[in-house]
C-alpha cells in the first residue's frame, strides 16, 4: 500500500460517525446493512450519513452492491487488512530485541456460526 492511499483511508476514518459506520459494517461482515438499516443502527439522519459513506467509498474502505432496488453497504475487507499491514509492516525491524509476538495482530475467537450457537 503506498502512503497516500493509507494518509486517504486514515483521514477517513479519523471521523467519529465514519469510524462507527465502518466498524459496524466490518461487524456485518460482506452481508453489508443498507442505508436505512445503518441510519436506525446507528441514529445518524440519512443525508449525514450518505455524505459519510461516501466519503469512505471514496477511501476504498467500503463497498456498495446492488440487490434489486437495494444497495448494500459493506466493509472493503482487502482494502482493510492492507491498511493494517501498512500500519505493522516494520513492526520491530530497528528494534535491538525481537518483539515480535507484540507485533501481531490480537487473536479472537471466531465466532460460532449462527445455527450452532446457544
């Protein structure tokens, strides 16, 4: 990832109702929300929370697919996760002792499917 896309996807993010908009997207995963489904979510009026989503859009963080009359919004899960190798790439490289369990990424449990939960 080149510095520029990852300052772009950064600023983006650097916003409070877009930071929530995207971490409730990446929740859903590649189902994605519609609009509608995100304003309820999330209680952002509509025209407030269209100039978000573009604006993560136009970041490449976020994807936009159309079902029918329905869009669907959902996370750029690529786009994601190589902004987060950008960001720990370098991770200790001038580091005098290795640290390199400090530099990954926290392990979470993936969760259960949804048939198999209690």
């Amino acid at each position: 990832m080149k510095s520029h896309i990852a300052l772009a996807s950064l600023a983006a993010l650097a916003q409070e109702s877009r930071l929530a908009i995207f971490r409730m997207l990446v929740k859903r995963g590649p189902e994605g929300y519609t609009p509608t489904d995100l304003a309820e979510k999330l209680g952002v009026p509509a025209p407030t929370l269209s100039f978000h989503l573009k604006e993560l859009q136009r970041a490449a963080l976020i994807e936009v697919r159309r079902d029918g009359r329905f869009l669907y919004y959902r996370p750029n899960l690529e786009s994601m996760n190589e902004l987060i190798g950008f960001l720990t790439e370098n991770c200790c490289s001038l580091a005098d002792r290795g640290c390199a369990p400090q530099c990954q990424p926290a392990a979470t449990e993936a969760p259960l499917p949804k048939r198999h939960r209690a």
